[in-house]
C-alpha cells in the first residue's frame, strides 16, 4: 500500500501520478471496478483486513485508521505510545495481534538504532559516517585540528549527542511523570519585584 513500487497504484485507464497506493485512494475517486479481476481480489482482501473501506452509495475506496497508522510507521519507523491515547493503543495492539506491526521495548527504535549505527560506527554500512571509529581509534594523526572537516564532525557529533539525551529524557519523563519543564525550573519565572511594581503602578492608573 505505501511503496512506489505497488502496483495498485496504477489503475487500468488512468495517469495518475500519485506515490503509492495509500495517497492515490486519499486524494481521488478509486473504486475495486477501476482495476483487473487480478487486484480486484487483492483490494478485497485488504478490505477484509480493515485497511481500507468502501462507501456504500459510491464504492469509493479510503484509508481506515489502521492504514493510517500503518502509514505513520512507514514513514517515520515508529510510533510513540506515550502520546497516544486508549482509543489509539487498542487500535495498535490489534495491528501487533495481527502481526502487522510489533512492539519494540528498548530506547531506540530499530530505525533510530540503524541510523545511529550509521553515524558511529563502521561495520554495518559502507559508506557509514563512523564518527565514534574515527576518532575514539585515532587512526591517522590529525594534521589540523581546526580543518573543516573537523568542525562539521563536531558539530555533527554535538547534535547526535543532544538527540540521544533528549531521547532519554522524553523516556524518563514518560515513565516517571517528571523531567518537564517545570520540573527543571527552580527560580521564580519573574522577579517578585517586578510583579510588585506592576501592582502599584496598576493601582496608581
């Protein structure tokens, strides 16, 4: 449904330029009589999965909630379950029973992990960043310490740094309720001097 590569995207009589399939049914009129016996019991299956609906008086198909979700993890290669409400994390754990998606229960999401991989180290990917390798292995001497390559390395290693932190913390405060804003803030938000001239200058107008 979400690939470039499906071939449901392509209807018999049509040129649509839509990506995938999911986009094609979201933004035109698609019905199962558009397309061949062949995928006209592919589409049927997929509505017999609940991942997309046909309207009664037009046999217009869409996208149901469970592809939406399906889509959002396509995309983006995890859903956060703490920003999600009851409706949302029954709607989930019925694609997990289903076996359509799965939960993963460490910090970083198998995408997260792969890309950080990527950055850090040298083993998985060829053309991999191998920050960590770089410079924890000190291969070559380093001939100018201010070079640009240098900078956009640091640079590169502070935002996975405060990425990586930042990722914890939302965790923790997930798990604990605490670790927000206010939680960190231990001074007043203004100045009770100012909050008193204030007042006296409302009672003087």
């Amino acid at each position: 449904m979400f690939s470039d590569q499906c071939m449901l995207t392509y209807r018999r009589g049509h040129h649509d330029r839509a990506c995938c399939f999911f986009d094609l049914i979201s933004n035109a009129m698609v019905t199962i009589d558009d397309y061949d016996a062949a995928c006209a019991d592919l589409l049927q299956q997929l509505v017999d999965r609940q991942l997309i609906s046909t309207c009664e008086e037009t046999g217009a198909l869409a996208p149901t909630l469970r592809s939406i979700y399906l889509k959002a993890v396509w995309d983006k290669g995890a859903i956060a379950l703490g920003r999600c409400g009851d409706g949302d994390l029954a709607l989930i754990d019925g694609l997990v029973s289903d076996k359509m998606l799965s939960y993963c229960g460490k910090l970083f999401a198998p995408d997260e992990a792969a890309y950080l991989d990527y950055m850090f180290n040298d083993a998985s990917f060829p053309n991999s960043q191998g920050l960590r390798n770089r410079y924890d292995h000190a291969h070559t001497p380093i001939a100018d310490p201010g070079a640009a390559s240098i900078r956009t390395d640091y640079y590169r290693m502070l935002t996975l740094l405060v990425a990586i932190t930042l990722k914890i913390n939302d965790e923790l405060s997930s798990s604990t309720g605490r670790g927000y804003l206010e939680n960190f803030v231990d001074w007043p938000y203004y100045d009770e001097s100012v909050l008193g001239l204030f007042k006296t200058y409302c009672k003087e107008a």
